[in-house]
C-alpha cells in the first residue's frame, strides 16, 4: 500500500499537460506543420507563400501544407447572356 501513493504521484507529476486546439488563420493560403520531440506536432498559418514558409521550416522537421480554411475571393456571379 505504501509504494502505491509514491507511484500516484509520479504519474500525476509526471503527466502531460493536455493538447491545446490548433487554430487556423483563414488570412494566409499557407501553414507550417512541425513536429517535436515526443510525437507532439503544431500548425501554425501565418504565411503568404510557399517559398516563406519552407525559409521558415528550413532545418526543422517540418513540412509545408495548404490552409483548408482560407477565405477563397468570391467569384462573380456571371449571368447568361440573351441574344
């Protein structure tokens, strides 16, 4: 019974902190996958092009992806035409 308290609270003290929400940033077209140490990974969408965001992942263990959730331009509605 005694070695079960010290083994409670290692695991307590010893356990991660849980995963936060990634939030994307429907501004920019571009976003920056990286992982880290132990698994965890982390995108952040903050770059206009691909050419920024590869200089941003140069030397990490990283890769470039698309934003799913860019604001694309409306297109105009074009109307046919009655001759």
């Amino acid at each position: 019974m005694r070695a079960v308290l010290p083994l409670l609270a290692w695991i307590a003290m010893s356990a991660s902190t849980p995963a936060s929400a990634q939030r994307f940033n429907g501004n920019y077209p571009v976003c920056l996958q990286t992982w880290e140490w132990g698994g965890a990974t982390y995108i952040s969408c903050q770059y206009s092009s691909w050419d920024e965001c590869r200089a941003a992942g140069a030397g990490l263990s990283a890769m470039c992806l698309t934003n799913p959730y860019v604001q694309q331009p409306s297109q105009p509605v074009r109307l046919p035409r009655h001759r």
